[in-house]
C-alpha cells in the first residue's frame, strides 16, 4: 500500500518498500551477522596476545577429543607452582626442546627448586616425565577456538596476507561504484487535485 502525505499544493507518494528493498535488507542482516562472528573470532584469538597470552594452533591428535587438529589454544603463562593435576599445559618437548606440546597433566613433584612433571595427551598411551625450576614458566590452555587454526596457517602464508589486501580493497571499490551508479530514490510529486481525485 502506498503512503500518500499532503503539503503545501503538492502531494507526496512514497511506495512500500519492495521486494529488491527487502533482499537488500536481509543480505545486509547477513551480511553483518557473518562480519560479527568473525571479529568475535579474531578478538578471541588476538586479544591474549596483547596481556602476554599466546595463541597456538594444534598439529596433532594427541589430545583428541578434547583438542583436534586445525584448533586454536590460548595459553596463559603461569608458574609451574600454580599447575594442578588435570590441567591442560604447554611446555617443551623433553626429547625435542624447539617442539611445544599441549598435554594434561597427571603427576607433580616438588623437591629442591625443581617441579616435575608427569603429563599425557588423552588419546595417547605413552606419558612424558619432564621438569623445570619452581621461577620458571609453563603455559596453561585457558580456552580453545575449535577449527579455526587452519584459516590462520592459510592466512599466515604469502598467498594469504596477499588476499587480506586485495579482498577488501575489491569490495571497497566495488560498494563505490554501487553507490555512484545506483538509482537515486526521488518521490514522485503529484498535482494535489489529481490526488484528491484518485483517493475520494
């Protein structure tokens, strides 16, 4: 149904909104629905970084189901005093020390200065005895961002950094071009006796 309004010897009609109108609508409402679950993502991802936290990405299955491949882990740093058994934690790899491995742990001991540690990935069968200074620092898994950590290896090679660029420079120029080149709305003004005519 249209609006019809009366002013000084002119009458002004405006349509209801249209079905392209709505579209356009419900493709915005999407649109920025995606948008917000994304910067949700990248906030709970980047954000630790800036209080010291640290964001790793799992590489194996050693912690299934709990942990799978391609999630992220925020990682809060703690004393090793501050480690209770059942905690998931991220330490260096006993047998390979540039390796980081998040398991849980199962076993603490504190004598002389020196925690040790017992820990365990869950669908592992094998267990690590390790060990660190009572000053030093562990990781703690604080949370963990399901699936995202194969976008964030993707974005982190050239070809990735590279779209991050391009992408949003293409969808700025293109919502420019879209709002020079789109028809103005203009309201269509009418005599006001041809209006009166039509309505009475």
């Amino acid at each position: 149904m249209s609006e019809i309004g009366f002013s000084a010897g002119v009458t002004t009609v405006r349509a209801s909104a249209s079905p392209r109108t709505l579209a356009r609508c419900g493709a915005c409402a999407v649109l920025w629905t995606i948008g917000g679950l994304l910067l949700g993502l990248c906030l709970a991802i980047t954000l630790p970084n800036l209080v010291g936290d640290r964001s790793l990405t799992v590489m194996s299955g050693s912690m299934d189901p709990t942990l799978r491949v391609g999630d992220v882990v925020i990682v809060n740093q703690i004393s090793p005093l501050d480690a209770k058994i059942g905690d998931v934690v991220t330490f260096r790899d006993p047998s390979n020390p540039t390796r980081l491995v998040t398991h849980r742990v199962r076993d603490i001991k504190i004598s002389n200065g020196v925690v040790r540690f017992v820990t365990k990935g869950d669908a592992n069968t094998s267990v690590e005895h390790w060990k660190i200074p009572t000053n030093g620092t562990i990781g703690r898994v604080a949370y963990h961002v399901p699936g995202i950590g194969y976008a964030l290896f993707w974005i982190r090679g050239r070809f990735g950094r590279l779209l991050l660029v391009v992408i949003p420079a293409l969808l700025l120029g293109a919502y420019e071009l879209w709002r020079i080149w789109r028809p103005s709305r203009e309201e269509l003004e009418v005599p006001e006796e041809a209006t009166a005519d039509a309505v009475t």
